[in-house]
C-alpha cells in the first residue's frame, strides 16, 4: 500500500529538518569528541606531572643513599604527600617517615612486585604508585656518581625494589569537575543549538521556496492565459466545421483536441487554486454528497457494461472540510475507475465507519499499472493505460488533484493494486 508523497511545506519542513539533523549529528560528534578527549588529555597531563615529580623524588632518594645527594631534598615540598621504600633483599634501606601512608600502599604494591620486570604504575585511591627495579632505574633515571668513585656511576644492589607514590587527588577531582562542567555546558549549549540551526536552516530555504512559488504562479498564470485562446479556437473550429463539411473530420479533430487541452488547463487551474486558496470549512455530510455522486454514474455504467455497485454507511458526517472539494474527490476517483476498469468490468464504491475514522474505497478490476509504479499515480501528467474499449482520456492531473485534495483537508490516501488484475484506492477521512 502506497501513501501520496509530501506537499511543497512538508517537503520543505523535512529539508529543513534533514539540515538540521545533519548539522546536530555533527556537532554531536563535536560534543563528544571534545566531551572525551579534553577530560583525556588533561587526565594524561596530569599523569605525566604526577609520575615526572615522583621520578624526580626517587632520584632524589637514590642519590641520598647511594650517591651525593642529601636526605633533606628527597622532597622539596613538603605539603605534597610523597612516599618512598627503597628495598632489597636484605631490609628496607630508606622509607619516608609517613609511616600510615607508607604502610598502606607499601602493602598493597608489594603484591605486584613478582609481576615486575622494569616498572609497574598503577593509579589507586588518589595516588599515582610506581614499583621500580634496579635495572629500570639504572638504564632510565638521571642519578648522581657514587660518594666512593666520583668517576663511576652510583652502584646499586640488583635486588633493589623501589616503592614510591604521589598523592594527586585533589588533582584528580579538580579534573573530574572541569570534566563534568566541561560536559554540561556542552550538552547546554548542543540542546541550545538545535532550534537555532532549525531557524537558521529557514532561511537556507528560503530559494526553495521562492523556487515553488514562482512555479505555481507561472502554472496559474499560465492556465488562465490559456483559456481565452483556446475558447477563440474551438469557436472558429465550430464555424469551420459548419461552412466546411467536406473537411469537418480534421475540424471535429481540432474541436477535440481543443477540448483535451481545456480539460488539462482546468485541472492545473484546480490545482493552483487548491495549493495557494484558502476555502471557508463546513460541516458535510459525506453520506448523502457520495450517495447522490455514485447515482449518477448509475447510466454511464450500464452503457458501457459495467457491474458497479456502493454501499455507503448512513449519516457519516466530516466536520471542517468542503462539499465542493469532496465532490471533486469523489468524483475523480469514481471516474478513474470507470476509465481504468477491465476484464469483468467490476466496480465498487464504499464509505464505512471504521474505529480509525470513515473510509472511502473505491475498486475496479483491472490495471495497468506496474506494482512497482504505484507512487506514479499521484503525480502530475502521469497516465495509465485505457481500457480496450475505452476512447476516453484524461488530463492525467485527475489524482494528481486528489493527491492534493487529501493534503489540502490531511486525509490520507493510498493505492494497494495488482497488475492487470485490479486496484484500490482507499481515502482515510481523519
């Protein structure tokens, strides 16, 4: 089943919220790239210091034990809290006088010191902890020459452990905050944007619109330049006809295909009216305008041979809308259906009460429409073939005018048909 495409305002709104929707993913990419990697980046920087400042203290206490330096500048901050174990084999040889600190993280490093080979970080309860070999700290930190051999470089057990950690957590919960700021203020700021791209994208479409405009002036402009011409042609067809009997087979051509045409420009006037006028709504009653329509196509299908039959439930009644504009509905879809109709020549109209709202259906058998073609019918100038016996054509705007009709009052409509076989098409009179 196959609803009718969008009109020019919804197709606009739909552009404009594609525009939007494609701008916001981006910023949305935006927001979370910025979102994630800003808080990473200052997690990382505050890393490095952190691991750069406690390096500096481990050199500070190897140089101490081993070399040159002096105890009293293993920390040059003493607010920071910094603890150090230097161990072997033997015993602790230095541990910072932190004694509560020290004991705690000591403890819980010490169980990596087996999964060990150079250097172990970890980032556990505030503090960033490293475990150190000798062999690291030998290859990779900056350390004195020995007290002893001033030429030689500090001389350092193999089985030299150090244990050592710096306490960054009000670090860590300054960058948490920034994080969690940071990540408000954009969400703020991407829920801001979004009716402001909105608004902005109006006015992107502001040629598309001026666009559709010009369109539908030049076509109802156009469709009332033609009327008067075409009149002055079929009067003087008619006269020629009437003083020229020997040619009235190529007059009477002219006369019908003045008349085609006619027909044609009236359905784009229709058209015109019905996408730019604004008619005054009512209340019909929709039973009685169909009932009075299907009678009087009672004639046209017995001349042609038509099985044709509605049943139309009684009292049916569609508020804001407008009889002329039903009429016109109806009878397009009817009169499609008697063009179309073939094979058994069968014909159904109907207007139920359904718990969605009243449905008018209209069906014929026969179609030549492929099912993979249905959207097409409700486009302007396209045309399905006639039936073998049928000499009558349209103007190929009859469900074009439908389609806008059901836009017009928002009921919606569809098409469910098989080819060659039959069709139907279904109104839902919200």
């Amino acid at each position: 089943m196959t609803r009718y495409r969008l009109t020019a305002k919804q197709l606009i709104l739909k552009e404009r919220l594609s525009i939007t929707s494609l701008v916001m993913a981006v910023l949305a990419v935006f927001v979370v790239l910025v979102g994630i990697l800003v808080p990473l980046f200052q997690r990382r920087s505050l890393s490095s210091g952190a691991y750069t400042k406690l390096d500096s203290v481990v050199i500070n206490a190897i140089n101490a034990n081993y070399g040159y330096g002096s105890s009293e500048n293993i920390n040059p901050d003493v607010n920071e809290l910094i603890f150090v174990v230097i161990s072997t084999e033997e015993g602790d040889v230095y541990v910072t006088e932190n004694s509560s600190l020290t004991i705690h993280y000591y403890e819980h490093l010490a169980n990596k010191k087996d999964k060990v080979k150079d250097r172990y970080n970890e980032m556990f309860e505030g503090y960033f902890l490293s475990v150190m070999t000798a062999n690291y700290i030998s290859e990779n930190l900056n350390i004195d020459r020995s007290a002893i051999l001033p030429t030689e470089p500090i001389g350092i057990p193999d089985d030299l452990v150090i244990y050592a950690g710096i306490n960054r957590q009000s670090d860590i919960e300054a960058v948490d905050s920034a994080a969690w700021i940071l990540a408000m203020v954009l969400v703020v700021g991407y829920l801001i944007l979004g009716p402001i791209v909105f608004l902005i994208s109006n006015r992107v479409m502001k040629p598309t619109r001026e666009a559709i405009r010009h369109e539908k002036e030049f076509v109802a402009n156009a469709s009332h330049e033609l009327k008067t011409p075409l009149a002055i042609i079929t009067a003087d067809a008619e006269i020629l006809r009437e003083k020229n009997p020997e040619n009235s087979q190529y007059v009477s051509n002219i006369i019908s295909q003045c008349a085609n045409m006619n027909e044609t420009v009236l359905d784009m006037i229709d058209l015109s009216k019905l996408e730019t006028a604004q008619r005054p709504l009512e209340s019909v009653n929709f039973s009685q305008l169909l009932l009075n329509l299907c009678l009087s196509f009672d004639a046209l299908a017995y001349e042609r041979g038509i099985t044709y039959s509605y049943d139309i439930d009684e009292n049916i009644v569609l508020e804001k809308t407008d009889s002329k504009n039903l009429t016109r509905l109806s009878n397009l879809l009817i009169d499609n259906a008697m063009k179309y109709t073939e094979n058994e020549k069968i014909i159904s109209v109907s207007l139920k009460n359904t718990k969605k709202g009243p449905v008018f259906m209209v069906y014929n058998t026969g179609c030549q429409v492929h099912d993979e073609d249905r959207e097409k019918v409700f486009e302007r100038f396209y045309q399905g073939k006639s039936g073998a016996d049928n000499e009558r054509k349209g103007s190929g705007l009859g469900l074009a005018i439908v389609k806008q009709i059901c836009e017009t009052y928002q009921y919606v409509v569809s098409i469910n048909s098989h080819y060659l076989k039959d069709m139907c098409f279904t109104v839902l009179l919200k």
